[in-house]
C-alpha cells in the first residue's frame, strides 16, 4: 500500500510544475503522514545527510571543469578535430557532430553540456551547408546521450553514491557502450545522407591541419588522463573532478588564453547554480529514499517482480519498459535516486551484476530526456536550433529508435558491456 501511496502522490504532483525537489519532499511528508510517523526534523536531517558524501564531491567538480571548458574554447577544438577525420566524407559535418560528442563526452560528463556546446557550433555549420534544421538537431540531441555513458559520467556519481556500486567500475564499464552507440547513429547517418542527397565536405590544408591538431591535442588529453587516472589507481572519480578542474583551468588560462582572471567568479557562480540545483534534488531524494526502505517498499516491489526474477532478460526488459516510460515524465537525477534504492535489491536477488545493470539504467532514463512531455534536452534543442518542438520530436525519432535498439542488444547480449568493462578493469 505504501508503494501506490508514494507513486500516486509523485504523479499527482509532477503535472502542477512544482521543481521537482520540492516535490520529492511533498511526497515524503505525504508516505510519512499515512504511515502515522510525521516528523519534519527527520526530513530536513536526511535531506541534509544525503549530500554529505565523498564521492558527490565529484558533481560540483566536474561541472565547474564543465564550465571552464565552455568559456575555454576547447568545445571549438574538438570539432575542428572531428572534421579533420571525416571532413573530407560525403555528409562529413553529421559524423563530425557524432565524433565531438563521444570525445566531449569525455570532458563534460553531461548530456546537457554537451548539447549546448556542440549544439551552438555545428547546428549552424550544417545549416549553412544545406543540411535540414531539424535533422542537425536531432542529431546533437541524440549524440548528447552518449555523455552520460562515456566516463566521466555525472549520472553514473549520482547512482553510484546512492546504490552503493562502484564509481569507478561503472566509468570503465561505460566506454565500450558508449562507442557502439555513437557507431549506431553513425550508422542511420549513412542512410540519412543519401536520402536528402547531402554532398558536403570539409577539406583542410595541410598548414591548417597541422594547426588544428596542435591546437586539439591538449583537449584531447583530458579525457585520456581522466579515464586512465582511475584505471591504474591514481585517483578516485572524485579526486579526478578535482583533477579536472585545474587541468581545464591551466589549458584554458595559459594554452589557450580564452579565460582571463577576470572571467573566474562568473564561471563559479555559474557552476555553483548548477551544482546548487542538483544537491538540493540529491538531499531530496534521499530523504525519499530512506522513507522508501522504513516503508519496506523494495520489498513490496520485489514482490511484485517475483514472477519473473528467475529470468534475467526477461525481468530485464519489464524494468526497462517501466524506466522508458517514467522517464518520459521526470527528469534523469530525482529517476535516479528515487528508483534505484528501490530496484538494485531486486536486481542483485536475481544475479545481475549490478554495475551492468547500472549502465542501463542511467542510458534507459537518460533517453527520457530528448522523449516528450518532459524532454529537457529536447527543450534546450529548440533553443539551440531554433526549432519548434513538433518539427524537433518528428526529427529525432529515427535516432530515438537507434538509441533504443543499442539498449535492447545491450539487455539480449551483456557481454557488450560486461567482457570491455572486465578487460578494463584488469
């Protein structure tokens, strides 16, 4: 009974526009009201307690590196690079687009980041190049969910510290992944190009490739320094936040040169609005989350899965179904921390290797944000491209059903994620 409490208030609350951390904390004093245990303190403590962890000290880290990136010019960078790789194929500038958000994916760790950023660059080039302003940005919509996947991932910190699965399992196990996405819509972008008939190149000299490759190298380091930072030990995922933000700052301020003193306390507040935002759903949601394990509901949600827990794929695909249509609904964190706590229990009963099963999860909810109603990458496209939101919607389904199909061979073949990730992890 809990469990129809908890889900009817959430559903009932998210249509009025209340911000969501405000509904998730409407919701617990609603379960704590019927279970007869009121009590605001114990809201306000847990709300506290829940962002007093080591590992979310890597959010505000890397949305501060994020920030730094942006105003530092790199974004600029990486496309160049990607053109200089596929420039010269025909509808060159589409599987550039793909390139720079599986590279930048490996800076920003956001999917909203790397929308904006790429978005503002190549949405334009493409257009001036003939190619449909819908088709372009449905393309930077959908290549922005391969930022979640590649390490670092923000939505992999988020449902690592709430779940208790490791950070830097789930970095490793998310490059692979990853890269057959991006392969995947390159893919339909073959098929795309030769149906509107797009014959674009980009061509470089060679001075001008050389320049564009002295110019990318540094940019293009980050990530390897990050990935391989953790791999060998160096650090932790939080500590490779911090990493983050003096090697964006010491590139951007002295190679560079496109952030100047001047320019520092804009960027950190910035990226404390960000950050503020995203703790307080955190704190929220973890209030939710300890009211959710009181109120026995895994419990009762495991019981409701019974049925199927002895076949994997099958208890699989029902909870994917499940994600794919809250998410429609409620953005990636509150998904995250709310429904996590509730379904790892079930999963690990089953025998599913919870950092696989995590992969999915935060790729599944992170499709929810370029699906309408809620769609908040869909949102920031139709700012970005300066496109309605029905012509958007109708443009991004193709790419929407590759990503779809990636998360189905993902569930039907594990070992997609599961060999990379062992290999990587040694």
């Amino acid at each position: 009974m809990e469990l129809a409490v908890f889900l009817i208030s959430l559903f009932a609350l998210l249509p009025l526009g209340i911000p969501i951390a405000f509904i998730l904390l409407i919701c617990c004093a609603i379960l704590m009201l019927f279970m007869g245990n009121f009590d605001a303190s114990i809201i306000a403590q847990q709300t506290v307690a829940g962002t007093n962890s080591f590992a979310l000290m890597a959010i505000p880290f890397f949305m501060l590196a994020g920030e730094i990136m942006g105003r530092g010019g790199l974004s600029r960078r990486i496309v160049d690079f990607a053109n200089i790789l596929v420039g010269r194929v025909r509808g060159g500038l589409g599987y550039a687009a793909i390139i720079a958000s599986m590279i930048f994916a490996g800076l920003s760790g956001s999917p909203v980041a790397d929308a904006s950023a790429l978005g503002a660059i190549m949405i334009p080039m493409m257009v001036a190049k003939g190619y449909d302003r819908g088709t372009s940005t449905g393309l930077i919509c959908a290549g922005a969910m391969i930022a979640p996947i590649i390490p670092p991932s923000v939505p992999m910190i988020v449902l690592g510290s709430a779940v208790g699965v490791s950070i830097g399992r789930m970095f490793m196990a998310g490059i692979v992944p990853g890269v057959l996405i991006g392969m995947g819509l390159m893919a339909l972008w073959f098929f795309i190009v030769r149906k509107h008939d797009y014959h674009d190149t980009v061509t470089y000299t060679k001075e001008e490739t050389a320049k564009i490759l002295k110019d990318s190298l540094p940019a293009l380091f980050m990530p390897v320094l990050i990935v391989g930072g953790i791999r060998l030990g160096i650090f932790t995922p939080t500590e490779a936040g911090a990493f983050a933000c003096v090697y964006a700052l010491f590139i951007s301020m002295f190679v560079y040169r496109e952030v100047k003193p001047s320019d520092l306390l804009d960027i950190a507040i910035e990226s404390g609005k960000g950050t503020a935002i995203v703790m307080f759903i955190v704190g929220a949601a973890t209030a939710v989350g300890w009211l959710i394990t009181v109120a026995q509901i895994p419990t009762q949600f495991a019981a409701l899965l019974g049925p199927v827990a002895h076949r994997p794929i099958l208890l699989l695909i029902i909870i994917n179904i499940f994600f794919f249509f809250i998410g429609m609904v409620m953005d990636l964190t509150p998904n995250l921390l709310i429904f996590g706590p509730v379904i790892f229990p079930v999963i690990i009963a089953a025998g599913i290797d919870p950092v696989y099963f995590g992969v999915l999860m935060v790729f599944n909810l992170c499709l929810g944000l370029i699906t309408p109603p809620v769609g908040t990458i869909l949102y920031l496209g139709c700012s970005v491209g300066q496109v309605t939101f029905g012509r958007l919607v109708k443009s991004i389904l193709p790419f929407l059903m590759v990503e779809f199909t990636m998360l189905f061979l993902f569930i039907l073949f594990p070992a997609l994620i599961r060999v990379p990730m062992n290999w990587f992890i040694g």
